[in-house]
C-alpha cells in the first residue's frame, strides 16, 4: 500500500492530511475535555450542539463554497482554509463560555467545507491507476484514523505534563505544517476544465447526479449507518468514561484510541480484500455488523449496566473495524460514477449529504442522551444504523456490475458526451459498465 508514497506531489500532500488531522485529533480531546469543564455531566448535550453546528456548516455551505471556488487555482484555496482553521484553533484555549465553542467551530468547520473536497477531488487527477488509487484510498482512511489513535495516545501522554489548553496548539501547528506541505506540492488543475454553467446549476449538480446514481444513494444510506453509531462514540466516549466507569482524562483518549485502532486495522486489511470481494458485499456485511453491534451493547447496558473496561474498550475497536470498512471503499464509488468534469461536484456531494448525516445523528447523541439516558441514545443511534444498513440493501442493486441506465439532461454545447455522439441532443442518455477493474466505461444511446 506505501508504494503510492513514490508519487511526490501525493506523498506531500498524504503528509499534509496526516499532519492536519493530528492536530484535529488533539483538538477533539481537547474540546471534549473543555466541554467537561465548563458543563459537567451535561457535556454530552454541549458537544451534541457543538458537532451538530459543525454538520450544519458542512452541509449548508459545501456546496457553496465548491460553486464559488471551482475555478480558482486549487493550491490557493487549500492553502486559505488551512490558514483560517489554524486561527481559529488559537482562540480555543481562550473559550470561557458554551457559545464561544459554537461560534469557533462554525468558523473552522466553514473553512473544512471548503478544504476537504478540494482535496479529495485533487487525489483522483494526480493518481490515474485505479490500483494505486485504491491504496490512496485506504491511506487516506488510515489518515483519518491517526486522529481516532495516534492523536488520542500523544493527547494522552502530554496531559501527564500539561492542561488539555496547550492541546489546541498542537492544532494550530498541524494546520499550519500543512499549509506548508500544500504549498511546497505542484498541485495540478482539474485535468478535465469546468464547462461554463450557471451558478445555480453548479451548485445543484453534483447531488442531482449522486441522487441519480443507484450505488450511491446505497452509499448514502450505509453514511447514515456510520454516523449513526460514530456519533455516540464521539459525543459520548468523554461522559462514559469520566462520569460512568469513574476515570480520568487519559482514559478517554485510551478509549477513543481503541475506536481508531480498529478502523485502522480494517483499513489495511482493505486493500487486498477488495480486489477478491465486490465493494458493495463488503460496505453491506459492515454496515450490518455495525448496527447490530450498537444494539447488542444498548440491551446490555439497559439491562446488565456497563460493560467491563477491557470489554467496553473491545467494543470500541468493533466499531471502528466497521466503520472503517463502510467509508474506505467509498472513493472508489465516486470516482466510477461521474466523468471527470463533474468529480469535483460529486465530491461534495458526498462531502454535504454524508454529513448531512451525521447532522441527524449527533443531537440523537448529545441531548437523547442527557434527557434519557445513554443507554436510550444508543439503542435509538443503533435502530438508525440498522435502518441504514436495510436502506442501503433495497437502493442498491446486487448486479452493480451490469449496465446502469443514467440520464444527463440540458447538457453544455460543448460537453465531451455532445462532442463524441452530436446525434445524441441536449438530453443524453447512457450507461455505464464496470469492468472486473472497476472501471467505468461509458456507451451511449
């Protein structure tokens, strides 16, 4: 899987992610411990609204920012969202009071709506193997996963020496190291120009083709499953922890550690295990297995209480082999279903509805729990990912490997479809074949 680190500009940019989310994964400890302190047991309830606020700005202004910035040069952008999160991330440690969380973290997560499906969507055009793609895919995955693990375990080791405050620096660092890394890549333009459409029509597009494409609206389905059940853990670890089993802060980070230690194992594991079984069979078995997990542990805290340490930690890990193998294949999904002009569009389309998500189940998380109990809030996060997990069963046919029907309607005069097949007219329709390479092939009718 390394071997893609060869590839300079993506080896940079890799290191870029990986520098980022270290330091997102201090700022998460760090505001979960903040929360604590300024709300007690009701922190559940405050970082339920501080993540919903988050889901909020990535939804409503994903597809915003992706409209206005698409044909600004890429570096630049990047660059800009890395820098505004750094400052942000230097006001944390001043916060005294809840909104002051609710205002900064819309403002961070403003400029991660801008940054992160300009990133993903640069991937794709630097790495054309599909092969190597899909390393690039669980790389990012196990990036991801060093702030569920790596960046839980150094918070861990620099809460024996300081207060969880000076965390938010080590945030501020990895922001601006990776504004750094971005700006020493050469980042290429889209290799397919946007075509000129109307703002509107821009700003629509990549959903109207995500809603109209059958394996994602399974992808869309199996998100809710993943968020259903990562909600509570990152809500809800902090209170668990602290109020439930009676430990201290090292012992969230261990336990958010755990969660990042399984998903990282199934991102590795991934890889190899997609050339030999179809991404839907593993997504569906994963999304299954994890709602069926959130349930079993709801029964048994509502009727046996907590489960050991060793047990809970176990759990955890479970969760996050789970998790991990619903979003990893994800990529792979995106970059097969839309021509390269519109990947960009697609994207964000998984960027705004997969959080959209998340935006649904974080409050279920924060404040179902508060009134009712944690128990209650994982049984009802638990029937929402089961929910999912059959959703995504019935949406998405167990042939996707057939032709596809797919309909583009009021194309440009000038869009490549038009320019091969002129007979076709402005409504175009066509399908696409999946190789055993998981390669999209286009024929037109």
């Amino acid at each position: 899987m390394i071997e893609v680190l060869r590839h300079p500009v993506y080896a940079r940019l890799f290191s870029a992610q990986v520098i980022a989310l270290v330091g997102t994964g201090l700022l998460t400890v760090a505001l979960g411990l903040l929360a604590f302190d300024l709300a007690g047991d009701r922190a559940g309830a405050v970082l339920g609204t501080a993540f919903a606020i988050k889901m909020i700005a990535y939804v409503g202004l994903a597809p915003i920012a992706s409209a206005l910035v698409e044909r600004w040069p890429r570096k630049q952008v990047l660059i800009g969202a890395d820098l505004l999160r750094a400052g942000v991330a230097l006001m944390l440690p001043f916060v005294d009071q809840t909104w002051q969380i609710y205002v900064l973290i819309f403002v961070l997560q403003a400029a991660s709506a801008t940054f992160t499906p300009a990133f993903q969507a640069t991937i794709p055009d630097i790495l054309e193997d599909e092969r190597d793609y899909t390393r690039a895919l669980s790389l990012s995955r196990l990036a991801y996963d060093l702030e569920n693990l790596l960046s839980p375990a150094l918070a861990g080791l620099l809460l024996l020496v300081m207060g969880y405050h000076w965390l938010f620096s080590g945030t501020v660092l990895g922001f601006v190291g990776s504004a750094l890394l971005v700006y020493s890549a050469v980042i290429p333009q889209a290799r397919a120009q946007p075509i000129s459409r109307p703002f509107v029509d821009r700003l629509t597009r990549g959903v109207r083709i995500y809603l109209a494409t059958p394996r994602l609206r399974g992808l869309l389905a199996l998100n809710l499953t993943a968020a259903s059940a990562g909600a509570f853990v990152l809500v809800n670890t902090v209170v668990m922890v602290r109020s439930g089993y009676g430990a201290g802060d090292t012992e969230v980070a261990i336990a958010l550690a755990a969660f990042g230690a399984g998903s990282m194992v199934s991102a590795l594991v991934l890889p190899r295990l997609l050339e030999a079984v179809a991404d839907r069979s593993v997504m569906m078995v994963a999304g299954a297995l994890l709602a069926l997990l959130t349930l079993s542990h709801a029964a048994y805290l509502l009727g046996d209480g907590l489960l050991g340490w060793v047990g809970f930690l176990l759990a955890w890990g479970l969760r996050g082999v789970f998790y991990s193998a619903i979003l990893t294949p994800s990529g792979r999904l995106l970059r097969i279903s839309a021509h390269a002009e519109d990947r960009p569009a697609l994207f964000t389309a998984q960027f705004t509805l997969s959080h959209a998500c998340w935006l649904l189940a974080y409050p279920v998380a924060g404040w179902v729990g508060l009134r009712f109990g944690l128990p209650v809030a994982m049984a009802l996060l638990g029937l929402m990912a089961l929910a999912g997990a059959l959703m995504a069963r019935a949406v998405w046919p167990a042939d996707d490997h057939a032709v596809l029907e797919h309909e583009h309607a009021d194309l440009a005069p000038d869009h490549p479809h038009l320019r091969a097949h002129p007979a076709a007219g402005a409504r175009h329709r066509h399908a696409f074949v999946i190789d055993d390479e998981h390669r999209a092939w286009p024929t037109h009718g």
